[in-house]
C-alpha cells in the first residue's frame, strides 16, 4: 500500500470555451476516517427524490451515499 490517500473524484466535461474535464472531490481519506474508494460497484440514482444525480457506492469499506448539490 502506498502512502497516498484514497479520493473519489467525479468528472464534469465542459465545452465552453474549449473542451476539458473539471475535476470535482467527492471523498478523501482524513485523520479519522477512509474515503470510500470505488470497487465494483457504484450507482448515481435520485435517492432522496430531490431532482438531484445521487452517487451510491459498494466497496469493502462499506456502502456510501454522497447526496448531489444544486
């Protein structure tokens, strides 16, 4: 195991003025507790029914939930 921390990025693609990916953290390792890290399973659903993408993730540090914001 290396000494980087895990992190959870999404990626937003923009075409305006030019095309490139806008990097947005999602999770990251802290002092107290492992990020989620992504394994073979995630999911991006509604789950709070708010309108808003919802990102489920199964990994074996457990099953996360990060909410979308507006």
């Amino acid at each position: 195991m290396g000494t980087e921390p895990t992190v959870l990025y999404v990626f937003k693609l923009v075409r305006t003025p030019t095309v490139h990916f806008e990097p947005h953290l999602i999770d990251i390792d802290s002092a107290t507790q492992k990020a989620s890290g992504v394994a073979r399973e995630f999911r991006v659903a509604d789950m709070n029914k708010d309108g808003i993408n919802d990102i489920v993730v199964a990994s074996k540090r457990g099953l996360f939930v990060f909410l979308g914001k507006p």
